[in-house]
C-alpha cells in the first residue's frame, strides 16, 4: 500500500524583541472647571498619550466625530497629525496628564506619573493596554 505523504514545513518563525519601555516626559495639565478649551497639537509621526489623574476630562479630535469623556486613570491615545480639544468636564477641576514621542515599533508605553495621595497602579503586562485604556487610533 503506498500512502502518500508531504512532509509538514516548519513555519517561519518571526523575530521576537521585547518591548523597549519609552522614556516620556509626562506634562501635567491642570483643567478648572468652566475655563476656555485648552488645545493640544501633536505632528505627523508623534503619538499622543493622555491620562486623567482627577476629575473627568472632555476630549475631542478636530476632524473626528466622536468626542471622548475620561474619568481618573483612563487613558486615550492618538496617532498624529492631530488636534485635541480638551477641558473639564462639569463643575469640579481636573488633571490631565498628557505625553508624546515619535512612533517607534516595538516600544511599550510606560504608566503615567502617579498622584501621590492615589495607590500606585501596577504597570500592565507588555503588549497590554491598562485597565480603562481608550485608543483612538
């Protein structure tokens, strides 16, 4: 009995390289309520990262339909070239942490800065988004 048979090719196996943290400089961008919209402008090539650290947070990208509404530790992020709007949300002051950096393929986005009265969070595992994370790329 002949039994044809074609052997199995290993599949090619892809470079792995662990996620290189980035070094961000973290601004911390305090929003009192009822004050003028606050603009945030990132290049072609940057990604924008924010993070609420008090309060809630209304963002809006010009040229998208969808507007963003944060509470404490949720973050959003975004691919430039873009425009963000952004302020407070009701009648209570927030802050909005915000960072960015040149895209770079393979990095991992590192927590923002932790308030010093709020529990330090645990960092997520790399390839993770954290818990509550929004991207809006």
């Amino acid at each position: 009995m002949n039994s044809l048979h074609t052997p199995t090719l290993p599949s090619p196996a892809l470079p792995t390289q662990p996620a290189v943290p980035l070094t961000l400089q973290w601004k911390r961008q305090p929003l009192p309520p009822l004050q003028a919209v606050q603009v945030l402008d990132f290049r072609a090539g940057d990604m924008a990262l924010l993070e609420v650290e008090q309060g809630r947070v209304w963002v809006t990208c010009d040229g998208l339909l969808e507007d963003y509404f944060l509470e404490a530790g949720q973050r959003l992020s975004f691919t430039g070239p873009v425009r963000l709007r952004v302020s407070a949300e009701g009648h209570r002051p927030a802050r909005l942490n915000w960072a960015k950096h040149r895209s770079v393929a393979g990095a991992a986005c590192p927590p923002a800065p932790a308030a010093a009265s709020q529990p330090k969070a645990t960092a997520p595992a790399p390839g993770t988004l954290p818990r509550g994370a929004i991207s809006a790329a």
